[in-house]
C-alpha cells in the first residue's frame, strides 16, 4: 500500500504540492488525474524518492522509498520512457538493471516476452518509436516482479491494440493483489481501467473515490427531450410546461431540450397534458470526461480562448449572481493557494496580459552586412 500524508513540495516560494494526503490500496487499478501542472509529476518523484518532500511523507508498504532493501523487487516504476540509453539494446539495457538488483538474466528474456519486444530484443532503443519505448519502460517496471506498481502516462504513443495490452495488463497486476497506481490524461481509457480515483488540482487533492462515486457527485444527470418538428412554438410550449413543474430547461444545439429537476415520467405526462409529441425521452449520465471536466474546470491553468467548457454541464442555481460561492465540483471552485505561501509565488502560469516578460526588449538586430565585411578583412 502507498501512503501520502500531508505531503507538501515547494520549490522557493512556488508550491507544487500542498498538504497532499490519499492512499492507494493493493487490489485495484488506482488512477491518478489532474490537469496539467497540477503536480501529478511531483507527487510521484516524491513516492520514488527521487524528490524530498518538504514536508510531510509518503511511505510504500510502511517504509520510505530510500529506505526499502532492494527497491527494485519491491517497487516498479515508468515515470519516463525516454530514459534509456540509445546505444543499447533492449535487453542489454534491461540485463543492467537486473543485474544491479540481483535479478536473473532469465527474467530478462521472460519481460521481453510479456512486452512483445522479444523480436527486437538485440536492437539499439534509439531506433525505438514511441510505442516500443513505452514497451521498454513497462518490461524495466516488471523486472523485479514488484507487488507496488507505478505508471506514468502507460500508454502514451501505442496503437489501439497496445492500449488494450495495457489496460488489461493493469487489471491482472491488480487481480494478484499487487497494488497499481496509474496517471493518465485519456479519460476514456480511466474509466475501462482504473477502480478508484486521485484527482488533484494545483497541488491540493480534489477527490478521492470510486469512478462511480465520482461520476455521481461530479455530474448533472438530465433527460434529452425532441419534440416532432411542428415548429418553435411547440418546444416553447413544452418548456413553459415544464419549467412551470419546477424543471429547468436548456435548448440543445441541434433543437433538442436538455431537461434537469424532473423524472422522465413526469416529463411524458406534462408533454401528454399540454398535447406535445414527443420524438425523444432518454436519459443522460455523464462520462467520466464530463466529470472529470466539471471537477477540475476551475484547477485548469491553461485554457483556450474560445473554449467551451460552460455547455459541458448545466451550472447549478445562483451561477454566476453576486454572492455566489461554489462548493468542490461545481463551476467556478479551484482551491486556493495556502495562505502561508504568496499569492504571486504559487505554481502557476501568469495570466495573459500579466507575463513580466511580455514587454522586454528585444534584442538589437544583428548588422549581416558589417559582420560579413570583418570576417572578410580576416
């Protein structure tokens, strides 16, 4: 089992990572999300020891990284596929790692083959695509056959059937009891694998639970309702009805009604009492993306102008009046820096418009036609 407590990195006055505390139970797929920057990165540097903690700890089966005899049988990791040396073939690259930690040259070939690089097991990694160097990484984590398994981005660069490979790679580690931890930014491959989720949020943790307990507490379940194409009086008609039942209703863009605060029985009733045909009642439960979107829409540093983000889910009531105040997981909540630390000095892009180096100078052109002349009188 891993076990963050209170886990906090600063780096000078900018906060990284800020009184973090989960843990991650053997038994299940563990997914590790949060928009980018928000010290996912960080937090797993710290759980290898590659990173102290400035304060706090985090702990693999009750001991400290640094401190486990052996790591490597211990303790599996893919934090960075591009470490390899290029010069080196995938065995010999795996072969030194086995030999560091006293692991069998056998084992070696036995990963190769789990992998599927056994046919390239004699070719130089710098040669590697994307893919197979994701390939490697995964064989260097199984190496030493670890019960506490940690992945970063373990899918990145494979094709759809590798994807697949991974995914129910994840779900037999977890089978055997070994406990799996994996970040990921593809929200539909989350959901097929992970069991439980970590979100995080600049630094701070915004969720823990179940996909299905976050699906449920970060989504706003509605009925899609079309009516037949007697014109824009009829779906008027229909929503005055149900807006007078206490249903709140929102045009969709291609004309049908997105209904929320009613059951779709009662939707069919108004619908038959005010004489509106209905072409369309179905119900709606939000992905894992949607909630995801809706969870960490306010933790996001880098957003385009012309996203969309306000018609992924229906606000709730008193969006955007004074006085309004959101809780975690709905529009407009981001956790705040920690007062201890400066506003300026946490981890976080300057707004636009607010870049100190925006305005700097530009460097003075370079005269060609005088450098010429003095490399010519040389």
């Amino acid at each position: 089992m891993i076990e963050a407590v209170g886990l906090t990195k600063r780096y000078g006055a900018k906060t990284a990572v800020h009184n973090l505390s989960f843990q991650v139970r053997p038994g299940a797929v563990t997914g590790f999300l949060g928009p980018n920057g928000s010290g996912k990165s960080t937090t797993m540097r710290m759980m290898l020891g590659l990173d102290r903690p400035t304060s706090g700890h985090v702990t693999i089966g009750g001991h400290a990284f640094r401190s486990l005899p052996n790591a490597p049988r211990q303790v599996g990791a893919l934090l960075d596929a591009k470490a390899v040396h290029g010069g080196r073939s995938a065995r010999n690259h795996l072969l030194c790692l086995a030999q560091l930690a006293g692991i069998p040259a056998a084992r070696v070939d036995e990963v190769l083959g789990v992998v599927g690089l056994q046919d390239v097991a004699r070719k130089r990694s710098k040669g590697f695509s994307l893919g197979m160097g994701q390939r490697l990484g995964i064989a260097a984590a199984l190496l030493g056959d670890p019960q506490v398994l940690l992945f970063d981005e373990p899918v990145n660069g494979l094709d759809p059937e590798g994807i697949l490979w991974v995914r129910n790679l994840m779900k037999q580690l977890a089978s055997e009891g070994r406990t799996v931890f994996v970040s990921s930014h593809l929200m539909s491959e989350m959901a097929l694998t992970a069991d439980h989720l970590i979100v995080i949020g600049r630094g701070q943790l915004l969720s823990d639970m179940s996909v299905t307990d976050f699906i449920s507490a970060n989504s706003a379940d509605f009925a899609r309702v079309r009516v037949a194409a007697d014109g824009p009086e009829v779906r008027e008609k229909l929503t005055a009805s149900l807006t007078e039942a206490g249903g709140r209703v929102m045009p969709e863009p291609d004309g049908a009604l997105r209904v929320t605060g009613l059951g779709l029985p009662r939707i069919s009733d108004l619908a038959h009492e005010s004489d509106v045909r209905l072409w369309e009642l179905s119900p709606h439960q939000a992905s894992l993306e949607e909630a995801y979107m809706r969870m960490t829409q306010g933790a996001v540093d880098y957003r385009s102008t012309a996203d969309a983000k306000a018609g992924l889910q229906l606000p709730p009531p008193g969006y955007g009046e004074p006085g309004y105040e959101a809780a975690p997981g709905q529009p407009g909540y981001a956790p705040q820096p920690p007062s201890e630390v400066p506003q300026q000095g946490w981890y976080a892009p300057p707004p636009p418009g607010q870049n100190p180096y925006a305005d700097a100078p530009a460097p003075a052109p370079v005269d060609r036609t005088e450098r010429k002349t003095s490399e010519d009188s040389r």
